[in-house]
C-alpha cells in the first residue's frame, strides 16, 4: 500500500486486501503449518531463498505477514518480523548484531523486564549489556566506540515518563558506527516514529497499545532499511557470507531488507519465537482503531495526570504531558500529538498508601500490564519491584510510594471520580 496514504488509512489496510480465492474482506486466519509447493524446483528455489514464499509457519506465515506490513507501513520501515512478545522482538533485534564477548549499550531507564533479560539472561550468551543514563549524553558519547554493537533505548520509558533525545542518541550511534534500536512501545507509531529522528530498528511489545485489549501476546522488529551492515566487520552475521545458504551474503543479496531477510530465514528458523496466526489477527484488528484510541488514551491520561496533580494524598506526578514534567520539552518535540497514558505518581503515604489505593479503587484494574482498553493500576514495591532492595527500587524509579497507571478508555469523569474516592479513603 503506497506511503501516500494517510496513518489512518494505513492503519485499517496496509499489508491486506481482499482474500483473492474467496473474496473474503476481512484478513483470514491461516491456521496452517505447511504450505504445498508447485513442483521440486519451486521448493528447491524457496529452501535457496532464491524466491520470497511460504514454507513453514515458524519463518513466515501470511496472517503473521499482513501484520508485518502494516507495522512496517505505520513505522515508515522497509521490513518487519512479528514474533511471539516484546521480550522475543528484543531478542531477535539484537540477535544478528550480537555474539559472544560483544557488547551493547542500554539505557538504564528501561521497562524492569528488559533490564532483567539484557543484564542477567542475555549474559549467558556472553552478551555484554552496559546501562547508561542516556539523560547524559555526554556519558553516552564516551561509552560508545567501534566494539559497540548497538545502542537501544525506550522512545517513551515504561513507566517513568521519560522522553529519549532520539535525534542526539542517533548521532551518537551513527559515530559510532551502531545502530540505534528504539523499543517504540508506549508511544506507538501514532505518537512516535523513530525513524523520522534517524533510529535504524524499531521494536515493539504489540501485546500493549498495538493489539489494544490485553488478549494476545506479541511482538515485532522494524527495521528501517537504511543502516549498511557491511560498513564494518562487527556484523558479519549480516555481511559475510552465510554457509548455510551457499555462500550468500545478506547484505550483497538483499540489500535494504538484509534484516529481515536475516530474521526470518536464520533467526526464526533457530530461535522459533514465531508468532501464532490468531495473535497476528487480533493485532491486526487492534490497529485499525489505532490513532483513535491514542487520542482517546492521551486525552484522558492528562485529565488525570491534572487531576492527581491537585490532590493533598499526592507529592508528586511524573507525566511527560504536564507543563511540571522534566521531559516537558523532549515531549514536545518528539510526542506532539501526546504523551501517551502510562505514568506514575507519588503517595506522601508511602508504601502503606501504594498498597491501600490499588485495593481501594474499583473501576481500575489492578494487574501487571499495560496498554489496555481498560484502566490499570499497580503498586510497583508490592509486586514487580518486590525482590529488590529498597535503594534499587528508587533507582528504577518503582519507590515505596511510586503508583502507575496505565489510563484506558473509559469516561474520563468516571475514572477520576474512582480515584478520588479511593485517595480520600486513605488515612
Ligand atoms: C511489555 C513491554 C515489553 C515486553 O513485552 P512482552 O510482550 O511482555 O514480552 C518490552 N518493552 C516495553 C516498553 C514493554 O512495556
């Protein structure tokens, strides 16, 4: 579907049309495993990647394709692999930058499940994850080098309100040679596209906004076409030749979809994160209502961001939207539609207050997730952040006192009203 078409537009049509054998609109579920092929040397040519086909669902899968090229669409990528969640997009995204003894760089402003999975499991790879507060771009500037094989960040940060300076960070990446990976998550490409700031990869939990409801896991790598893996000899997964497929090299063979070419027919085929074909339905109907839930979602987080603002029990809100927000400025420049609805605030009752509110409310959700049509409400120091000590949880920003919210869709006045109720209830 051509780039001329509006977001909206492309929200409900990219990457599908009517099913040409039976006429059907709306996108089939492929449920299949297998594909036949035509003749030997159909399948001969698909086994050589020789011609883009389908041949078993773990590489690709048309209902999972659709997905792919409407997210690349909404991106403005080249190419795109939707796999099983967010934590198995991370994964492939780094996959073929990454090898043993190599090292990346992250910010340490991260969603707390990312920094589990790059600071202890990814190390069992012998993946090097060095955290940075990319606040200090000075110190990010310092920390890269032409040993780094990427730089990854959050365009929004799950669940500070923190707001990246994407296009300073995609100079810093660029001289040093690496891609810059932005986990896009929060802000949906409705809000945010990091490609327009110069990211080279984009990734996605589509388990959160994308899908909208909180029913199917997923997630997806963008790449935007546009990094020349052969510049250096650090990713050669992508520029040497590959013996697995006769000598070929991704980058010579595939140009700018040398990534995704990769993820599929190397990554998928040996990781299997893929992603079911009833996932990728339901996050293709997500999206079709994409741009009108955010608006929806940033219209009423700020109403409520206001309204804790004027609340005795509250010390403070951290909402990139509010004039207060440190990242007030970042926000405008790379969030001008909104900045999204997940955010925290502070009790001046500390922990005992944290874990009375989220009981007290009775419209919001209390759970770990976010991105929901629903509103969520959670107490990080008595749940996600509970194994740590009390100094990592201030660091991660999850304190006795820290809330988060996830802001749905329902009646603004009805979410306020709740919350009202269950701060006042509070002693
Ligand atoms: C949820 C989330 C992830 C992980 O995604 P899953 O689909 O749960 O694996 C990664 N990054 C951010 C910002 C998230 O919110």
């Amino acid at each position: 579907m051509s780039r001329e078409f509006g977001f909206e537009t492309r929200s409900i049509h990219a990457g599908t049309q009517p099913e040409p054998v039976t006429g059907a609109r709306q996108t089939p579920i492929f449920q299949t495993a297998s594909y036949v092929f035509h003749d030997a040397d159909h399948a001969a040519s698909l086994f050589n990647l020789q011609t883009f086909g389908f041949v078993y669902s773990r590489l690709g899968n048309p209902t999972v394709a659709a997905l792919e090229e409407r997210l690349a669409s909404l991106e403005g990528g080249r190419g795109s692999t939707c796999v099983a969640s967010g934590h198995a997009a991370q994964l492939l995204a780094l996959f073929p930058l990454m090898e043993a003894g190599a090292e990346f760089v992250a910010s340490t402003r991260l969603y707390g499940g990312s920094i589990t999975q790059f600071g202890k499991t990814f190390k069992k790879f012998g993946w090097q994850c060095r955290f940075l507060d990319m606040d200090d771009l000075e110190a990010v500037k310092a920390a890269v080098g032409e040993d780094t094989r990427a730089l990854f960040c959050e365009s929004l940060a799950n669940p500070g309100g923190a707001v990246s300076d994407l296009e300073s960070l995609a100079r810093i990446a660029e001289g040093a040679g690496c891609p810059l990976v932005v986990d896009n998550t929060l802000a949906t490409p409705f809000l945010c596209r990091p490609f327009e700031f110069g990211a080279d990869l984009v990734v996605h939990s589509t388990t959160k906004f994308l899908t909208g409801n909180g029913t199917a896991m997923g997630g997806a790598v963008i790449d935007s076409g546009r990094f020349d893996w052969s510049k250096s000899r650090r990713f050669a997964s992508l520029s040497a030749p590959e013996p697995a497929y006769h000598g070929l090299a991704f980058q010579e063979t595939f140009g700018d979809l040398a990534f995704t070419t990769f993820s599929h027919a190397v990554t998928l085929r040996d990781l299997g994160a893929a992603q079911s074909p009833m996932n990728a339905f339901l996050t293709l109907l997500g999206l079709e209502t994409l741009p009108l839930r955010m608006e929806r979602h940033c219209r009423n987080a700020l109403a409520v961001a206001r309204f804790l603002e004027t609340h005795p029990a509250v010390a403070w809100v951290s909402y990139a939207g509010l004039p207060s927000s440190p990242y007030r400025g970042l926000a405008q420049r790379y969030l001008p539609a909104g900045a999204g609805s997940v955010f925290t605030f502070g009790l001046k009752g500390g922990y005992r207050a944290g874990a009375r509110l989220v009981e007290a409310v009775a419209l919001w959700s209390h759970l770990a997730n976010v991105g929901d049509s629903r509103s969520l409400i959670l107490h990080p120091a008595s749940t996600t952040h509970r194994q740590l000590t009390a100094a990592q949880r201030q660091a991660a920003g999850a304190g006795d006192e820290v809330v988060r919210l996830s802001v749905g869709l329902e009646t603004a006045a009805d979410l306020i009203g709740d919350l009202q109720q269950a701060l006042d209830s509070l002693p």
